[in-house]
C-alpha cells in the first residue's frame, strides 16, 4: 500500500474523531494531526495500515476509507 495513501487515511480518520470532538464540546480535543508526536503517528499509521491494508484470504471488507465505495 503506498505509504502516501496511508497517510492520507489516517490523517482523515484521526481528524474526524477531533472534528467529532469539537462538534460534542468534549472537554478535551486532541491536537491537529500534523502535531502529533511521531511514536504517536507511527502507531497509528500500523493500525490503519491493518485496517486498510491487503486482506487477502479473508473477508472483503469495504467502505470509504478501505478505497471501495
């Protein structure tokens, strides 16, 4: 998976659950992506690569974020 693409999907998921933070006036809101600390972007960046990544052999998952639909 090319590491731009990944990097896109978590960028959009991460700052759609900070979106969903302000929108809730939750009591604390994470900062912007692009501040993140790196060991912080470096894990999330795995879990999306898992979620996201080659499944083959299991089932077939899609959505938006998956790049089918």
């Amino acid at each position: 998976m090319s590491e731009d693409i990944n990097e896109r999907r978590a960028a959009f998921v991460y700052n759609a659950a900070r979106l969903a933070a302000i929108a809730s006036r939750a009591p604390i809101v994470p900062v912007p992506w692009a501040e993140r600390e790196a060991p912080f972007r470096e894990q999330f960046l795995k879990v999306i690569e898992r979620q996201c990544g080659d499944r083959s052999g299991q089932p077939l998952r899609t959505g938006p974020l998956c790049g089918d639909g």
